[in-house]
C-alpha cells in the first residue's frame, strides 16, 4: 500500500490557496513539461475565475517521493464555510495560508477554529512574502495569538512555518527572503514529516462517509469523501446507512480516484484515500457506505443551516422571452433541484405555480446560483432577500454576523454611524498601519445592502469581511429599506436623450438613450423619498423651425452601473430584479402605473 497524507488549504478569500495549489501540482512534476495549464488551474468555473474566489471545494493529488499527497482547495468565503467545516473529516492536516501583509482575517479565524475543533495538524505557510509591504514578523506573532485565542493545545501551538511566494514559485522555510528558492521540497518534505499518515485499518469493514457531492447527467450525484475502514470496488453491493437511521443496498456503479486536475476511474480503493462513489442517485452528506450486514455508521456530520431566502419566480415583464430561451416554470424548477443535488447548503421549496423559495448561506452564495442560470439562457426574476428567523426555546431569533473593517481614519466616523444606524454593537476598535480595523456584531439583515453604502462611504478603499456567528433575540430595528425613492417609468418604448436630459436634476439614471423600457421598469433613483412616475420616451416636438438634429448637442451624465449584487443589495422589499442572459433591470412588483399608486397609498 502507497504512503498517502491528506491535507486540507484553508485560509481567508483571496490569500492565495488556489495560487499556492498551482505550485505544488507544478513543482512536484504533476504535468508533463510541454503540457498548457491555466493560472490557478483548480477554479474550474467562470464565475471563479472571473472574481478570483473558489466556489466549491475542488480535490486533487500529486505524487512526492513515492508518497501521494490528497490537497483539498477550500473556499475562502464565509458563504460557503459549511464545506471548511465537512472537508476536515477528510483530512489529517491542514496549510493555514496567511498572507505577510494582511495577516489573520476573520476568515483566517473562522477557517482556523474549524481545523483545531476537528484536532488536525497545522502547518502555517505565510504567502506574498515577496511583497515589499510584507510583515513577516508581525503576522507570525498574530498567527500565535489567534492559536492561543481559539484554546489551541500545545502540540497544535507549536507549529512549523514555511515562506512561500505562491505568485512567484518560490519557498523557504526562513523568514530571510533571500534564502527563497525556485523549489518546493522544503515544504514537500515538510507535509511528509509534520502530517500524520490517516491512522486507519483497510482489514476492517468497509467504512465511507460522502462530504461533498458532486453530479453528472451520465451518472447522477456523486459522493466525495475518504475511505474511513476497509476497502471499496467497483460493482460491489453494498450497504449505506442513511440519516435517519435506514438501510439501502446499492452497487457501485463507478469509482473515481483524484490525480492532477483530472478524476480517473479506479477499480479499488483502501482505507485512507480520498475517492468518488457513484451508484446510489440520493446519495447525501454524513450518510455511510458499509459492507453489507455489517453496518456501522460513522458520526453525522454537521450541515450549515441557510440564514437568507429569496423568491426566483418567471420572469412575468413584458420583454419575457426575447433574450432568453429557458423561461419556463419547469425549465426553472428542473435547474433549481439539479443545483440541490450538489449543493447541500442550498434549500428549494415551490412557493406557488411559477415561484420558489431559495434559501441559501448568503448573498453572494445565491447571488452566484443566479448568474450561473443566467448565463446558461435562463430568464428568472428574483425578490430582495431577507433573513431566515427561527424560533429557539420559544424567542424568534435571528443571524447575526461578525464584522470586520478597515478603513482610512477620515471615514471612521460615517462607518460607526452607519453601522449603529443598521443595529451593529461594536466589539473593538485597533489602529493597524494607518488604517482602522472596527470588529462589529450585527443582525444579517442588518448588512443587507450595506455593501453598497459602505463603498460610497469610504470611496471604494476600505475593506469589509463578515461570517455567520450566531442566532440571536431579534431586535427591534428596521433595517435593510432603502431610504431615497426611484424614478419608474409610466410608458413603454425607447429611451430618448432630451427625456433623459429633462430628468437630470431629478436623481442618478440606470439607463442609457435608445435603451427599451416599460410601463413599471426602474429607470433611475430619485434624490428624494418617494418614488417618481416619469416619463423617458417622450421626444422633442419638431416644428418648422426646430431641426431633428438639435437633440445631438445633449450632454448626458453616465448612467450609473448595474451589476447583480448591487441591484440585489439595492432593491425594496415591493421590486423586483430582472435577469436575462443579456440584461438586467430593476422593476416594481406592481408595473402598472394607477395600481400602484392606489397601493401606495394604502401603505
């Protein structure tokens, strides 16, 4: 039997763990000399390239000195910490990556608190050592105390370090940087010396625990876990215990074993590897696959509940269907229970004929799910989210989140004001090379369209992370409306520059000339508190002596951008988002201009 180690990539978003499994697969001779390998090789998707951040959880090895070595790339982001949270059952040890500048993060924290409650072993890498702003020295110092912080026992305490530029392909385990070296063998053989082997009997029954699913239309969900006991084949039948304590036989269509970027179908497996099961089409996380008559389950695993829900419904605007080709409420739902089948932190409940609930861990974990069916043709239309309340020992109760903030000393005070405005209670407040960092706990309705507001406030240069702390009483605060009103078109037809040009000092336009727009469609913001009927087709009327020409001389300001998280952030609770392959808009849930008015005023 092969030597195997697992380990686990854990750190906060955006400090380089995909960057850093790029080397290791380089470095250790994974790809032939000739072969073309994207950057960050392991985020398959678009939506992950694009914004640099891992989505799901991706598994590779690599082979080292006769030793395979399982590498978990985890995500970074508080939306989708239930998957840090699974992964490390699979794993023996983890590379807590810290950047030298930025240093612990709340997510350094969240991610690290998971790793040290599951008892695996750390190593610390600190990465961008390269950097001239780097701070090697006070990182490892913050990395300390955070250990000391989170209870760590002393073994756990007393963790190796390596320095890496993950960018540059370099490492050392001396905090000099000129000891750097284009060779990753000191940290290879670091994870072969530190991590333990899984300490594990492939003579015992069969033990294996899925924590990640995945799925293909060939053969359905697929279970990812380690093989805890035993031993597993192809075409065996064998046993799973399910959740709630019963038993179903099924056989082992496929299994998959992990090398490189590529998943290679193996005949067997041992204890201690990292595999793929196919066979059982409702496979789900915690449940354990066993020999049968010999069924032991394994502990159940923990499953992060949703904490925000929004309605996907057909898209019911007049300009339905002219962009996309799946508008259907069957097309939509079909969508909505494939993505279940591999994303286990995603809820889906039909709401009425042509609605669903989506409940999921957070705004940028629906708002990805989103963008991928928009990309994939589908048109849909989506409320503003809100908060999941659950009753605990008969109090309703609601998330709350702790917050992290950097910001330059003179927006400090519009952030705190905020921030108290929005129900945050403020927990610390340092200063750190110039900046202030403000840890806050807040309701998470509480930053529902914060984002939004806080770029203003500190002119797009600070910094806001946030993860999922707690359910907590609800407080009595209204938050998450937006104050200032919108400008709602009255007519249908295109937009034109002198309408446009008219309604200038009225607010800030979302819409360019020539752009089509219908009776109840948001067209701009309103400078004041209550919405605004306008009308932004209406022409200039022509007379012998006015030319069709003197309209080219308008200068408009630029309409101001839309992206979906904005608009998602953005919207009240009586809007609506429109999302097509090709656009999206803004628009009341009521279009029609007299009804709504009555409606208002009901309010």
């Amino acid at each position: 039997m092969e030597e195997i180690r697992n380990i686990a990539i854990i750190a906060h978003v955006d400090h380089g763990k995909t960057t850093l499994v790029d080397q290791l697969l380089k470095k250790s001779g994974t790809f032939r000399e000739n072969e073309a390998v994207n950057e960050r090789a392991m985020d398959s998707n678009d939506i992950e390239r694009e914004r640099g951040i891992t989505i799901l959880a991706k598994t590779t090895a690599i082979m080292y000195n006769g030793t395979k070595i399982n590498i978990l790339d985890t995500p970074g982001h508080a939306d989708f910490g239930g998957e840090v949270e699974r992964i490390m059952n699979m794993v023996d040890g983890v590379l807590l990556l810290v950047d030298a500048y930025e240093g612990t993060m709340p997510q350094t924290r969240f991610v690290l608190k998971k790793a040290l409650e599951a008892k695996v072993k750390p190593i610390v890498v600190i990465n961008k050592v390269d950097k001239p702003s780097a701070r090697v020295k006070e990182v490892i110092d913050e990395v300390l105390e955070l250990f000391i912080e989170l209870g760590a026992t002393d073994e756990q305490i007393d963790f190796k370090v390596a320095y890496v530029s993950a960018l540059n392909g370099t490492c050392s385990l001396d905090p000099d940087i000129n000891t750097q070296t284009e060779d990753y063998n000191p940290l290879f053989d670091l994870i072969l010396s530190e991590i333990p082997a899984p300490d594990v009997n492939k003579d015992d029954d069969l033990q294996f625990q899925p924590a990640l699913l995945d799925y293909n239309d060939f053969v359905g969900r697929i279970g990812i876990g380690r093989v805890k006991s035993g031993k597993i084949k192809t075409n065996e039948m064998v046993s799973c215990v399910r959740l709630d304590g019963t038993k179903k036989q099924f056989r082992i269509q496929k299994l998959f074993g992990f090398f490189g970027l590529k998943r290679t179908e193996i005949t067997e497996a041992d204890a201690g590897d990292i595999v793929a099961i196919a066979g059982l089409p409702d496979i789900s996380v915690g449940e354990t696959v066993c020999n049968i008559g010999k069924e032991k389950a394994l502990p159940l695993l923990r499953i992060d509940e949703p904490t925000l829900k929004m309605t996907f419904s057909v898209n019911s605007s007049p300009f339905c269907g002219q962009e996309g080709k799946l508008v259907t409420a069957s097309k939509i739902e079909d969508r909505l229970f494939k993505e279940i089948q591999r994303d286990v932190s995603l809820k889906v409940e039909k709401s009425g004929n042509d609605s669903w609930v989506v409940s999921g861990r957070g705004e940028l974990h629906l708002s990805i799910l989103i963008e991928n069916m928009r990309r994939e043709g589908f048109e849909l239309q989506v409320s503003k989210p809100e908060v999941i309340i659950k009753e605990i020992d008969g109090i309703k109760c609601e998330p709350y989140e702790e917050v992290q903030i950097e910001v330059s000393d003179e927006g400090v005070g519009n952030v705190i004001q905020s921030l108290g405005d929005r129900g945050g209670h403020m927990e610390n407040m340092t200063n750190v090379n110039g900046l202030t960092r403000l840890i806050y706990t807040i309701p998470s309705r509480g930053l529902i369209g914060f984002n939004t507001e806080f770029m203003t406030l500190t002119k797009g240069y600070g910094i806001l992370n946030h993860s999922f702390k707690e359910y907590a009483p609800i407080e009595s605060l209204t938050t998450g409306e937006r104050k200032l009103g919108v400008l709602v078109s009255m007519e249908n037809g295109n937009a034109t520059a002198y309408s446009i040009g008219a309604l200038e000092d009225r607010g800030i336009m979302f819409i360019e000339p020539a752009t089509p727009v219908y009776e109840g469609m948001i067209v701009g913001e309103c400078n004041r508190e209550n919405d605004l009927a306008v009308n932004v087709v209406k022409g200039k009327n022509l007379t012998n002596t006015r030319s069709a020409y003197a309209d080219k001389t308008v200068v408009l300001k630029r309409p101001r951008l839309l992206t979906l998280e904005y608009c998602l952030d953005y919207i009240n609770s009586d809007e609506l988002v429109e999302v097509t392959p090709k656009s999206i808009r803004l628009r009341k849930k009521i279009l029609n201009t007299e009804q709504r008015k009555k409606f208002d005023s009901k309010k």
